[in-house]
C-alpha cells in the first residue's frame, strides 16, 4: 500500500511538472526571454485605452501654427503609462480626412510638417501630430519588447480617429523612420487595416525583421526592388539590413539593444540563438501568424532612399516584401528615392519611376490622391 502511494505521488509530481514547463513555453519564463507567448497561434495584440485627456495651450515648439493641442495618458498591457501631446489643425479647404503623423527616432519630437501642412490642408486635410516625452519603443519595465510597446501608437491612432478626427472622412496615417515601424506595428499587430484609408511609410519599417538588424555575424546586403517585385516602381539597389554600430557603444545597434532588453544587438561576438529567438519575436514580420499582411481596404507607399547608407530601405523591404498580390491591399507602391540628404531625407531627393519628382511633392500627391474614404 505504501508503494502504491509513492507511485501516485511521483506520478502527480511528474504530471505538475509537466504543466509548468507548459506554462513557462506559452511566456512564463524569465525575464530575458521575449517571445510573443503563444507561438504560432497567436491572436493580434490588445489595444490599450486613452485617458486623463485635458487641454493644453499654448501648443508646444514643433507644432504647426494654428493647432489646438491636448494631453493625454496612453495606457497599454506590458507597458509603463505614457503621456503623450498631440495637436489637431483644421483644414483650409472643405473637409475629406484626417492624416496622422508619427515621427522618427522616439518619437519625443513632432513630425515635422514644413513640405505637408500645406498641400495636405490646401487638399482639405485635418492633421494630427503628436509626441512622447520618453521613448515609445522603450516598455518602461524591466521586461523589453518593442512590438509590445507599439501598442501605445497603435491606441493613440486609433483614439485619435475614432473620438477626435470629425467623422465621416478618410483615416490616413504617414511614419518616418521609426515612425514608419510604428504605423507598420499598427497595421500588422494591431489591426489598422481595419480603418486606415492609406499610408505612406518614409524610410522604413526599420523594426521589420531586428534579428537580421541585430544579429552578429552580420547577415549579406539584400537587394531592394528586385525585377518583377510586386509594387516596385524603380531600380534595384543593395542595403544591409544591419543597424549602425559606432565607437563605444554608440550607433543605432545600441540604441535597438536598449529598447530590445538585449545589449548583444551589433556587437563585436556573435549573438547567441536565444538573442535572435527573442529579436525575431518582436519583429514585425516575425515568422508567425501574428501578423497581417492583408489590408485590402487600406492603400499604402514605401519611399525608401537608394543610397545605402543606413538599413532602413533594407529593413523596409522585408516588410514591403510580403505583399505578393494586389488583393492585400487597395493599391500598394515602393519607390526607391535617389539625391537623397543624408541616410533617410526621401524629401528632398528624387522619384526616378516619377520623372525625377521631388520627394515631398511625390509623396503628397500621393497622400492627397489616396486618402479617400474605402468600405472596411
């Protein structure tokens, strides 16, 4: 009788076990293991909630002339609250939308509208800027995951068009930069595509795939809008979808090793198979079903600088390489951009498939003609 009760209890034992290595493969591990937490099944991300919204006057430095501004708190699962600051502007023609803006780098700065209030206003566009005062890739935790901290643009954007933006017209949002990945996280993690008319993705997605931006050794160049590419309207060209590194520690690696929780991202050993695991997990395009790549109401267009200085065409292209078919989306084009200034100044360089355009009037018109209201 003793026996037998030995055995039961060893059996139960074992059969605890076994649960709890369950649970610690569906996100119950350590705090250095990032994963979406429930592997190839996931469901899309939820949304967090907008609170505490309160007048702000005067508007701070940065925003367009003429803007009513507003605080807020942006609340999200997994992530630190964050307030943010946005400005609405009326347009000067009759109304036919509402164009959200997300600027570069964290974010902390407002999208600089010098070559869009106008054509965009003229057009009968409301815009809508906004910033962080920290780092909206950075969760605030201890635990760092850059696509769950896209969950704060992604609330924002849409608190934005469905509680301020007047009803009735065209939701349209354009990203720059890291900017672009978070219209990019939106669309693909957060389901955007059920409402966003159009975008218009400048320099990016640059969190398309962080493991190949991360991982040492660094992966080959990838050509860019290869022949036959579906949407690509230019040359082919080569990029690195590496981030920079720089002297001690500086370079955009650093920074991406920051927001990931991993300091590993372009250094000088070779990253470990957990690192990359945990990269690709917060990608964008990340290898599961979690991401759409169906937008089929919602237009887009990639503007991406030929010039190879930085990853962001590369680190664009995996994420415009997933739309194969005109069903995915309402309309879809990348454009290789050349004369650029600098790494990522798709503004004032030029749109070679559009006779030498200049950028910003190239991605206006586009804008403009565009963003029209679609049945979602």
């Amino acid at each position: 009788m003793e026996n037998r009760v030995t055995i039961v209890i060893l059996v139960g034992l074992l059969i605890l076990l076994g649960l709890l290595l369950s649970l610690g493969a569906c996100g119950g591990g350590s705090a250095t293991t990032i994963t979406t937490g429930c592997g190839t099944n996931c469901p899309p991300p939820a949304l967090g909630s907008v609170t505490n919204v309160s007048a702000l006057s005067p508007c701070p430095t940065g925003y367009a002339l003429g803007m009513s501004c507003s605080q807020a708190t942006v609340v999200c699962p997994n992530t630190a609250n964050l307030t943010v600051t946005y400005g609405t502007l009326a347009p000067t023609a009759a109304f036919k939308g509402t164009i959200f803006f997300h600027a570069g780098g964290s974010g902390t700065d407002p999208y600089d509208l010098t070559d869009f209030v106008g054509p965009y206003s003229a057009a009968g566009f409301a815009l809508v800027q906004m910033a962080w005062p920290s780092s909206w890739e950075d969760t605030g935790l201890a635990v760092k995951n850059v696509g769950v901290a896209a969950c704060r643009p992604a609330t924002l954007m849409n608190y934005i068009f469905q509680q301020v933006a007047t009803p009735g017209g065209a939701k349209c949002a354009q990203g720059f930069s890291a900017g672009s990945a978070a219209v990019g996280y939106t669309l693909a993690w957060y389901g955007a595509g059920s409402y966003l008319d159009n975008v218009e993705l400048i320099s990016g997605p640059v969190f398309s795939d962080i493991e190949q931006g991360c991982v040492v050794p660094s992966p080959a160049p990838i050509s860019v809008c290869t022949p036959g590419q579906f949407g690509c309207n230019g040359a082919e060209f080569q990029d690195s979808p590496s981030y920079n590194t720089g002297p001690m520690g500086s370079g955009t690696a650093a920074g991406v090793g920051v927001i990931t929780g991993d300091a590993s991202c372009g250094g000088s050993a070779n990253t470990s198979p957990q690192s990359n695991t945990n990269w690709k997990a917060m990608s964008i395009v990340n290898g599961t079903s979690t991401p759409s790549f169906s937008y089929p109401h919602t237009a887009m267009a990639g503007w991406v600088c030929n010039n190879g200085i930085n990853p962001s065409a590369a680190q664009g292209d995996l994420f415009y390489e997933q739309f194969t078919s005109s069903g995915q989306t309402a309309g879809f084009s990348l454009y290789p951009v050349t004369n650029c200034n600098g790494a990522e100044g798709v503004n004032s360089g030029t749109v070679d498939a559009l006779g030498g355009e200049l950028g910003s009037l190239a991605i206006s018109n586009h804008m403009t003609a565009q963003c029209i209201v679609r049945t979602h």
